[in-house]
C-alpha cells in the first residue's frame, strides 16, 4: 500500500540523509545539505577506507561511476532494514513505478512480492502476458533468466522481469503440487490495466435477461483511473436493475490507499473507519474513515477474496466485513498490510519507499503477514480454471441471492 507524498522530503529529512553516516559527506555538500553528526558507535571512516580502496585497486578504473556508488550505498542501507517493502528507487525505477500505477507500462503484468524470503507471485494482471502464460497466484519464482532470486528486492525482480514490449524473459517457476520446477517464457508486451469492470447476473450465474439483479463488479487493481472508472460504473448500476452487488476482489494486488478509501465511501455509510493506520508502541494511530455518498450501503453485498487479494483490497475488504458483516468468499488473502510512504529525494528523480506503519481492519486486526481468513472457503483448482468453472463466484452467487 502507497501513500504518496512528493513535498515530504524536509519532513523525512533525517532517513534520507543518513547516507551521511556512511560517509557520503561530498554529496551532502555538492547539494547544500545539513549534514547528520554519525552516532557515536559507527565508525563512517570504513565508507571512505573502501572507497579509496576500490579506487586505487580496482582492475578497471573507469567502470567506477560515483553516481552508482551513491545509489549502491543507499540500496544497501534500504537492505540492511531487512525489510522487503523498504526500497530505493533510481531515475529509471522510479518512473517505471510511476508508471505502473498509471495504469499503463511495459513488461508481464503482474504483481510481485516477498513471502519468508521468497519471491513470489502475488496477482497476474487480467489478460496480460504473465495471465496468458498461465502464471498463477502464490507461484513461486526461483529464477529470472537464469539469475537466481535469492537475495533479490522486489524492486530488483521487478527491473529484470520488466522490458521492452516484444523481448522475453524465461521465469523458472515452482507451484505447490509440482514435483519440479519449470521454465515459463514470458514474451512483454504493453500492458493496459482496466481497473474495473462490471454486469448484470442473474441468481442462476446466468444473463439470461431474466431477474438478472445482481451486479458483479469485479475491480483489478487500485491505481490512478480507479476513481474516475468506479464513479461511471456505480452511475451506471444506479441506473441498473441490480439490487444487490458481488465485489470481486480476486487477483488484486492493491495499490493506493487514497483509492481504497473513495471505494469504499460507496459501501460505507460517511464517517465509518475504513481503515487503521498503527505506528507501533506509543504512537497516536491514525484513522481513515469512508468519506462519499454511501449509495450502495443498504444494497446486500458479498466479497470475492483469493491468496491474490492483497494491501488495498485486503483493506477494503476489511473494511466491509467489520462495518457490515460482510461474507468474504474464498481463499485467505495475501497479507500485505504495512503502509509504505513514496519520498522523493533532492535531485527529484529518485525516491525511497519506506515502510511507516501497518494497517489494522477497523476491529483493530493486523492484516500484515497474516491476511484474511474467508467466511466461506472456496478453492479455484486448477481443474476448474481449465474447465471454465468458477466455483467461488457461483458459491457468491448462491449466497447473495438469500440475503435481504
């Protein structure tokens, strides 16, 4: 989950500027930067000891970019955190991030996370390459083009998996039930992301333009267009049959909270806790509450959640189920539910993202690391996917018929 936050940089002066401490002086003061006195127990003169090192003994010299050395020291203090959702972003990363969350880039299309150390996949992306592959949730991957993920942050995977619209990158891949692992070839594309999509369904799971009364909206993913795409779809279920809604939250990887929030203003009656912000021991906690009009808050509704539901999602699921005893149906969520602040640096081209809380469901129940457990387990094998079968959304569908 990002909150982002472009003129926070005087406020979080003191993260970005320890680089200070590892002997980073000469940048400090090529920018005119205040400088941080290193605490007395680090010894920063090692930084330069190994700089001038490099310099004098390295078998070629100009390879040595200060530049790169500078991003280098900065990753590896983001390292040592030895948390997988605090990361350093360059020129090139921060855009390609920037642009991801626009709804539009190049690559695979899908989302990537880390679990016990393990790169994993979180959610393939609707009709996209890694989808079209037949990438699944929860797959583990062990290598990227031969390189071995060990070790790797997300945000390293993420730069080698993505590319150029028509190259290929080979994925070795491991899925709970294989024997051994496989090599998946990926070719890139463009991908566009829909953030939502809605239709009419009958109780049955059938069109058939009979009592179709259920709205199924089925949203992808909590990036920029979200807002402005759920605003038209709601208008246009307003103007709809439905009388009651299926939210399909499956697959979706998470994305503003920002976003989240509007959502979740439609299912909400204003000013109910949409989410808590919970900066550990003795810090004040913050509160998001729902903030629209409610329209949909007395329309019946159940959620589609899978082991692809993540940050986002996961809240306003959340959300629904403690403000309205809402079914959650399907498999245990992801469990990514630490805050991560965007925070540009001074040359405003690159940022840190940084882990500054966790989200709590307004119960006050930690989602990081433990996810959320359905009401009503439903599991999607692979037999049902290759069978066009979706026994979730008609376990949804038998559910939300009865409910008034």
């Amino acid at each position: 989950m990002f909150k982002f936050d472009k003129n926070s940089f005087s406020r979080f002066g003191a993260l970005i500027l320890i680089v200070v401490v590892f002997g980073l002086g000469f940048f400090a003061g090529q920018n005119n930067l205040p400088i941080i006195p290193a605490p007395d127990n680090v010894d920063s003169s090692l930084f330069w000891d190994a700089y001038n090192k490099l310099q004098s003994n390295f078998v070629d010299p100009s390879k040595i970019d200060n530049q790169k050395i500078i991003y280098g020291a900065i990753s590896g203090m983001t390292k040592s955190l030895d948390d997988p959702y605090t990361e350093f972003f360059d020129p090139a990363e921060a855009k390609a991030f920037q642009q991801e969350l626009s709804g539009s880039f190049e690559g695979v299309g899908m989302e990537v996370g880390l679990k016990k150390g393990q790169l994993i996949v979180i959610a393939p992306l609707k009709d996209t390459p890694a989808e079209k592959a037949g990438l699944k949730s929860g797959d583990q991957i062990i290598k990227i083009d031969s390189k071995s993920t060990y070790d790797l942050t997300i945000g390293e995977a993420v730069n080698l998996i993505r590319g150029k619209r028509g190259t290929a990158v080979t994925l070795t891949v491991f899925r709970d039930g294989w024997d051994n692992a496989k090599d998946v070839e990926i070719v890139r594309g463009t991908i566009k992301i829909d953030s939502v999509t809605w239709e009419l369904l009958a109780s049955t799971g059938e069109a058939d333009g009979k009592d179709n009364d259920i709205a199924y909206i089925h949203i992808f993913q909590f990036d920029q267009p979200l807002s402005d795409d759920f605003k038209k779809v709601a208008n246009e279920i307003l103007k709809s049959p439905a009388k009651k809604i299926i939210l399909d939250l499956r697959d979706n990887p998470g994305g503003y909270l920002e976003t989240s929030q509007y959502v979740a203003g439609w299912f909400l009656q204003s000013g109910q806790i949409v989410t808590i912000e919970d900066f550990g021991k003795n810090k004040e906690q913050h509160l998001y509450k729902a903030e629209g009009n409610g329209v949909f808050s007395n329309y019946p509704i159940v959620v589609l959640i899978n082991k692809g539901s993540a940050s986002a999602s996961e809240i306003l699921a959340g959300a629904l189920r403690d403000n309205r005893s809402v079914q959650l149906i399907g498999e245990k969520s992801f469990g990514k539910g630490s805050v991560q602040e965007v925070i540009s640096l001074s040359d405003n081209q690159s940022f840190l993202k940084i882990t500054i809380a966790k989200w709590l469901t307004p119960k006050g129940d930690s989602i990081s690391e433990v996810g959320l457990n359905p009401d009503v387990k439903v599991d999607l094998t692979e037999g049902d996917v290759n069978s066009n079968k979706d026994p979730q959304l008609d376990k949804a569908l038998e559910i939300v018929k009865d409910l008034k």
